[in-house]
C-alpha cells in the first residue's frame, strides 16, 4: 500500500496517522517536483495530496482514504458506530479539513512553503491578517469544545482527534503562541506526542530547519 505526498501536508500527516494508529504498514512516497509519477496521477487525477494506491485500487482526498483504511482494518477502531457519534465525527473532519486548514494554511503558506519551496517572498500581509482574524475563533470553537476525556467525540481516539490535531503541527512549526487557549495546546501537544504523529513531525523539523 502506498500513499502519496508530503507529511508538511495537515492531509498527508492526517492519513499516515491514521495507518500507524491501526498499524498498518505503508509506504510513504513523495513524487519529485516536476517529475509526477504516473501512479499518482491515476490515483490523483487533479494532482490533488495526498493519494493511496493498493494493490488496483486508487483513491485520493485525505477524509476518502481514512473511511478506506477503517473499512479494511477495523480494529482499532476510529470512526464510531453510533448515529450522534458518527455526525459528530464528520462535523469535526469538516471543521479540520475546510475551516482550521484554510485559516492556518494562509499563515503556513505565506511564511513557509512561497519563501523555502517557490523562491517567493508570501503575503506578510494576508498571513497577518489570517493569524489576527481568521485563525482566533477557530480556536476559541475548539477551546470549549475539547471535553474533559481529552478525546473529541466519545472519550477515545478517533479520526476526529487525528483530522483536527494534523494541522497543529503546521502551527508548531509556525512558532504560533497558543497560550490564549490553554486546552488547546495542552490537547494538540498530547495529540502530537502520540507515536504516530511524533516521528513524521519531528522529521518535517528537521527538514524546515535546513
């Protein structure tokens, strides 16, 4: 089984979590800028990451490959059975992948990917304004949302943890200051902690750092 893209993807890191929390092997492939491979774009028609090929089975979109994941394997399981549960479960995927992404994923964009991968110097400007008026009611939603359980959607691990703690890590490498929302930080470093989060990360450190 392969997957496709980079992990400084919240979408690619999202999906490689979910396989090491069902512990299931893949290989991680980043297909050289310029150079698509052709597998990738049969499983990723508009080039989109990250994509999963297993076997003659191709799919793409990150929330797509996780249903995938949890169908063929599942034990452990990450997505609940229960109707309340399961809504719950698809809000909070939505909540990461269109509203938390697309807030931080200005600032990251801006401040990161256009200087250190396309030569350019970002809009100082539009991050400015994301991480000052974009980025604060996300977070102040998910300050009073995180339960006592440390766990989002029925007091254990699920996708919903995994979707919506992918992009903190971008916000770590960002240096943002979380301390407005305490809960939050506390939630999203133990999240990160985990062991299927914690190598991946720790390597895309190493990588920016350069």
């Amino acid at each position: 089984m392969i997957i496709y893209g980079s992990s400084i993807s919240p979408f690619v890191r999202k999906v490689l979590a979910v396989a090491a929390e069902k512990d299931i092997e893949v290989e991680h492939r980043v297909p050289p800028p310029g150079q698509p491979d052709p597998d990738f774009l049969a499983a990723s028609p508009f080039g989109k990451i990250p994509a999963l090929k297993d076997g003659d089975f191709m799919v793409c979109d990150s929330s797509a490959i996780a249903h995938y994941l949890e169908a063929i394997k599942p034990d452990p399981s990450l997505i609940p059975s229960s109707a309340k549960e399961r809504a719950r479960t698809v809000w909070f995927d939505e909540y990461a992948d269109t509203i938390l992404v697309a807030a931080a994923g200005k600032i990251f964009f801006n401040r990161i990917v256009a200087p250190k991968f396309m030569g350019q110097s970002g809009d100082q400007a539009v991050a400015d304004a994301a991480e000052k008026n974009e980025l604060p009611p996300v977070l102040d939603y998910l300050e009073q949302a995180i339960p006592e359980s440390g766990f989002l959607v029925g007091d254990r691990l699920t996708l919903v943890d995994i979707a919506v703690a992918s992009p903190f890590a971008n916000i770590r490498h960002l240096g943002l200051d979380l301390s407005r929302w305490p809960k939050t930080q506390t939630w999203s470093d133990t999240m990160l902690d985990r062991p299927s989060f914690k190598t991946t990360v720790a390597k895309e450190t190493r990588f920016l750092s350069r």
